[in-house]
C-alpha cells in the first residue's frame, strides 16, 4: 500500500493539523501491521518507538486520518489479542524445555 499521494500537512478532526513526522509514522506504521499482521510490540520494535506510541497511533490518530484503515488495523488487533495467551503459553513451554535441557544430568554426564 502507498501513502505517497497523503498530504502531510493534513487537517484532522477536532481541527489543527498533525505533525508531518508523526502522520508519516502512522502510515508507516499501519502499512507495516496490515502487511505483517505483526503485533504492537513487535511493531515497535522494528520502528524503535515505545508499545505505548504505536498503540496511540493506530487506536487514536489513524481513525482520524483514515477510518477505513482504522478498521482494518483495528480487525487485526483485535485477533492478536485473542492469540496473546496462547503466544505466552508457548513462550513458557520453550523457556522450561530449555531450562530442563540445561539441568539434565543424562547430558552432563556424557
């Protein structure tokens, strides 16, 4: 998706107008989780800005600016919340098995 043809000097709702940096952000940001599906922390991880910032950008400014794509993002949250707890129940299960694989006196001994 291309947000190229946006004017980033874009009035909002409510009046004034954002910040070019942070309306580029926002595309950028939304580009990236529809293309990915990544989650919040993942996205701000790639982009170097807190879980906080990518949250706000896309639950806050982005229906202002799109709200079409706001429910897109908002779709694909929404399913990554619904999988959170199976993704920390993986994450547990990989942090025991390695923990045990470290103990495991069959394999100290050899």
């Amino acid at each position: 998706m291309d947000f190229e043809h946006i004017n980033l000097q874009m009035p909002v709702k409510g009046g004034g107008s954002m910040q070019d940096y942070i309306l580029q952000r926002v595309m950028e940001i939304t580009n990236y989780i529809m293309e990915t599906g990544f989650t919040v922390r993942q996205t701000a991880q790639v982009f170097g800005v807190s879980k906080s910032t990518v949250h706000k950008d896309v639950t806050e400014r982005l229906p202002q600016i799109n709200a079409n794509l706001s429910q897109e993002i908002r779709a694909i949250l929404e399913k990554n919340k619904a999988e959170r707890h199976l993704r920390g129940g993986e994450a547990t299960r990989r942090k025991y098995l390695s923990e045990k694989d470290s103990h495991d006196p069959i394999k100290e001994s050899e």
